[in-house]
C-alpha cells in the first residue's frame, strides 16, 4: 500500500493500480475521513499542505469534524471549503 496506509481504507480499489499522483484526491478524501492521525501526518509528509489545502477545499462531502480539524491543521476557514459554501442543488422552479 502506498505511504504505508492501511489497506482497508481502500477496500474497493485495486492497490496494485493504485497511483500517488494520478488518484491524489481519492486517496485524501480517504485518509482525511476515515484514516487516523498516523495517516493525516503520512499524508502531509508525502503531499505538503498547499496540495492538501488545494485538494481539501475541492471535496463535495466531509463531515463537519473532518472540517474543523483540516481548519486548525492547515490555517483554513470553514467558508473555504466547497463542501460547507455550495448549494447542493438549485431550487426547483416549481416550489415557491
């Protein structure tokens, strides 16, 4: 497994297809929500914090624990992520 993180993370993907840069936002998403801190500091290691800031901010869904914690680690806002400032869906035209 690549930087060392466990496998399980990626239970349904093909870790021998599994590429560092080529799958960089899917292996953040990953660790961010459902790794530990042992693999937040792998993850920063091997990507440093402007990739993950970029990437970070980018992501449709994260829970709001994951968000507060990526805002006291990387020095971000909540208003900075796309996850907590985009409106899901437009209204309907028909409801009022």
């Amino acid at each position: 497994m690549p930087l060392g993180l466990p496998s399980a993370l990626f239970w349904d993907t093909n870790l021998a297809t599994l590429d560092l840069a080529k799958h960089e936002k899917q292996i953040i998403s990953r660790v961010v929500e459902r790794g530990g801190l042992e693999g937040w500091h792998k993850l920063r290691r091997h990507y440093g914090d402007e990739k993950l800031r970029q990437v970070v901010t980018s992501l449709r869904t994260l829970e709001p624990r994951t968000v507060n914690f990526l805002c006291l680690m990387l020095n971000l806002k909540r208003e900075d992520f796309r996850c907590c400032t985009s409106i899901p869906f437009p209204p309907a035209p028909w409801v009022s």
